[in-house]
C-alpha cells in the first residue's frame, strides 16, 4: 500500500517515494527466462539441438540440459520469493518521515515475512541479535549454496563426459591393429566419435555452468542487499522504543 505524496518537490515525499523503490528481480528473471526459450527456438530451428543430442550416446549433454532447466526454474521460484519478502519490507518501512522513533519502531514489529520475524525477534531478545542475524541469512541465502552445489555438478559433467569421450579415443586407436586405406574414411568417423563426445559434453557444461552462475549470482547481491535493508531498519529496535505505547 503506497501512502499519498503531497508533491514532488517537497523533500520528505522524495524520501518516502524512493523507499518504495526496489530492485524487480523476478522481472528480470522473466525476460532473461524470455531471452533463453528465444535462443533455444533459435537453436533449434537451425537442428544444433538435434546434433548435440544424437552425437553424444552417453547422454551426458542431455543430462546437463536438463539439470540446467530444474536448475533455472528454481531460480525464477526463488527471485519471486525473495521480490516477495523485499515487497513486505518496503511495505513495513513505507512510515511518514515525521513519525516518532517508538510509533516507527511499532510499526515494525507488526510487519509480516522474514523482516518481520527479524525486528520482532531483536525487541523480543536483544542480547540474541547475533542469532537473529543468523536467522535471517539462512532465509535469505541459505538455499543458495546447494545450488552453487549444482552449478558446480554441470561443469563437472562436462569434464566427466571429456574423460569419457577421450577413453573412447583411446580404446579406438588402440584396436586399430593395422591400417587400410581403403578403410580410411570409416577409421576418421570412429575416431572423431570419442573426441566429439568430450568437446560438446564440456562445452554443454561451460555454457550451462555460466548460465547458471550468472543467476545465481544476481541472487546472492539481491539477498545480500535485503538482509542490509531489513539489518538497517532495525538498528532503532530497542527494549525501551520496543514497548507498547
């Protein structure tokens, strides 16, 4: 709920407008998520998914397009809850500048999501501020790190398909017990196999590895700046202002 400004010039207006602002990361999500299903549409009408997937028959490539696209869907769930939570916080903080420290102060401790839980928990235990810190990061980036996990598991895929696709090579060449020329041309396609299997299985995880991190790290700095805003706005939480007027 947005409060009425009495006019742009006035100085307490442009403070309350600029609260109201905040980064719309599930919107960029969406047009990133936009720019994918485009580039995808791309690719496909010019048959690179269909070379990608028929020259690697140990499935690796498939499997990393598929743990990128879980992985980008839980991106696009977590942006929506943490423009969620950020909407709540602005909302709690959304107060007349003129207003008291104590009815500020109050105002907080009625909000809703993870800052609300957060302001009532430092009025609540001041001596515990350090945990319900903690408390906090978790909520905000805690889930994060497993995904980092995964990110990682795409590249390694890809080194792991490298591997397969050179022994490939290497048994190949190690079963030519003498040379046809006649043969030549069948020879080069057996050999080419194993060594196309390790470029594209590694390039397939490089991509997505890239994608993905990319991602991941637009909510990390997002979260980080959420748990700076809601830190910030409880810093006048004290058992005295704490206290029902």
């Amino acid at each position: 709920m947005f409060l009425n400004l009495k006019s742009a010039s006035d100085p307490a207006a442009k403070s309350l407008k600029a609260q109201t602002l905040f980064e719309p990361i599930w919107f960029e999500w969406l047009v990133l998520l936009g720019l994918f299903i485009f580039a995808s549409w791309l690719l496909g009408i010019q048959g690179v998914w269909q070379l990608l997937l028929t020259s690697d028959p140990t499935g690796i490539t498939a499997l990393i397009l598929v743990v990128f696209s879980v992985s980008t869907l839980w991106c696009g769930a977590r942006s929506r809850a943490l423009n969620q939570q950020r909407a709540l916080c602005q909302k709690a903080i959304q107060m007349p500048p003129q207003w008291p420290i104590k009815n500020r102060v109050q105002a907080l401790l009625v909000a809703e999501g993870w800052a609300g839980e957060y302001w009532r928990a430092l009025a609540n235990n001041p001596h515990e501020s350090a945990t319900a810190l903690d408390v906090l990061a978790e909520q905000a980036q805690g889930r994060h790190t497993t995904m980092w996990w995964v990110n990682g598991v795409q590249l390694k895929l890809g080194l792991l398909g490298k591997v397969i696709g050179f022994s490939i090579l290497a048994m190949q060449i190690g079963h030519i017990q003498n040379f046809d020329p006649s043969q030549s041309q069948e020879l080069l396609r057996n050999l080419t196999g194993g060594l196309g299997v390790a470029l594209l299985t590694t390039m397939v995880g490089l991509v997505g590895n890239i994608l993905l991190g990319l991602q991941l790290t637009r909510l990390d700095r997002f979260a980080d700046d959420l748990v700076l805003q809601i830190q910030r706005h409880g810093l006048n939480i004290t058992p005295q202002n704490a206290q029902p007027a």
